[in-house]
C-alpha cells in the first residue's frame, strides 16, 4: 500500500526503498506542494507526477537518469548550431513564460502534468531562489528553455520546451556549461528518454543516487545567486 501524506507535517516522506517497482518509482500519495515538502522531497530523490484532476503522487524511481557534468555530448549538427550563435541564452529572465510553455500539450496529447497548482508552486520556489529557468531568444522571442530546482551541487531538471529546433538542447548545453563552472557536480534527469542518453545521461542505481544527494546537496556551489 501508498503512504497517505501528512498535510500537516511537510518533512515526512517513507523511504525510497518502499516505492512500487511497477509502476516504477511510486512512493508516496497526497500531502501538498508546498515549498518545505518540495524541497524536503529533492533532498530524499523524490518528485511530484500526475495528472490533472488526480492526488499528488511522489516518485522515486530506480535506477535514476543522471548527467555528471563533464561527461556531455554534444553531437556535431548541435556543435554546429552552438557555433553560428544562432539563440541568446539568458537565466531567470522568463520563469513563468518558460514554465507555462512547457505546461503546454504536447503534440497528440490533450493534457499535461504541469498542473496550475504546479506552476504556482514552482514559482514560489523561484521567487524563494530555488527554482530557476533556463531561455533561448531568437530575433527577441523565447523559442526554448527549461527549468529545474538547484539545491547544493545538484540540478533537478523538471521540464523542457522547444519552438524552434535546437532551442532546448542550446539553452540545455549552456545551462551545463554554466553549472561546471559553478562546480555543480550532478544534474537529475529523473528517467530514461532516449534524447537525454544522447546527450550523455546515464542510469544509476537508486542507492547511489540517494548517496549522491545525501553528500552534494550539503554542499555550497561556487555560485552564490543566479541572478
């Protein structure tokens, strides 16, 4: 059985090692997406994912998507496109746009999982210095980006979009460019796309990611503000 959340007591979470192996990674059910939770919740490996109209389910999936930093791929058509300087790439600059564009359907689907409730509760974390986006401009339009949460050294990439081709994986490199020199040292994919293996993703055992995390999100990066 789920573990029923606590509204009233934000830091709780069951162990990873409880979560479903089919469907992969589900943890915990309910609670809320308050700030505490939220950040309580990336510190343990865990996220919120579900559908519109359903609970807040919490997952931890095994094994788990990451990117260490220095192991990026880049191909050479990306190469290419990074070198004409085709897209300006800023951060922080259009959190809300980029959240609302990633909020939007995709291509044959009717829904996304990026509920209101989502978005209100990211942008809290943004505005609260958590939450950060990643822009690609061209000719003064974002035509891509992301977003994610940074805590310590890590990275929880949460959502992409792209108007032009390019444009995510662009703002997706400079963002990993950045983090090196800030000496973040993992970034949190969370699960498998064939897109991010390319890239340079790979998938690690649950127990060390949780490792991983227990020792780098104590750890103060070289950067001390974003903005």
């Amino acid at each position: 059985m789920l573990t029923l959340l606590d509204p009233n007591d934000p830091h709780f979470f069951p162990p990873v090692e409880e979560a479903l192996t089919e469907p992969n990674g589900l943890l915990a059910v309910g609670g809320d997406l308050s700030p505490t939770r939220l950040l309580a919740a990336y510190r343990r490996g865990i996220f919120p994912w579900y559908n519109r109209g359903e609970p807040i389910l919490w997952w931890s999936p095994n094994p788990r998507l990451v990117l260490f930093p220095g192991k990026l791929k880049i191909a050479k058509s990306l190469h290419k496109t990074l070198q004409k300087g085709k897209f300006k790439v800023t951060f922080d600059q259009a959190f809300f746009q980029v959240i609302e564009a990633c909020a939007a359907p995709r291509k044959q689907e009717k829904s996304t999982w990026i509920t209101p409730e989502m978005r209100v509760a990211y942008c809290r974390l943004h505005e609260l210095g958590y939450a950060h986006s990643v822009e690609s401009w061209y000719d003064g339009k974002l035509v891509g980006g992301l977003y994610g949460v940074a805590l310590g050294r890590v990275f929880f990439g949460e959502s992409m979009f792209h108007r032009l081709s390019d444009a995510s994986k662009v703002a997706f490199v400079t963002l990993v460019d950045w983090l090196k020199a800030w000496r973040y040292e993992l970034i949190d994919c969370q699960v498998r796309t064939d897109h991010l293996i390319r890239l340079g993703a790979e998938e690690i055992p649950r127990p060390k990611f949780i490792g991983l995390l227990a020792e780098l999100c104590q750890t103060p990066c070289a950067q001390t503000a974003w903005r």
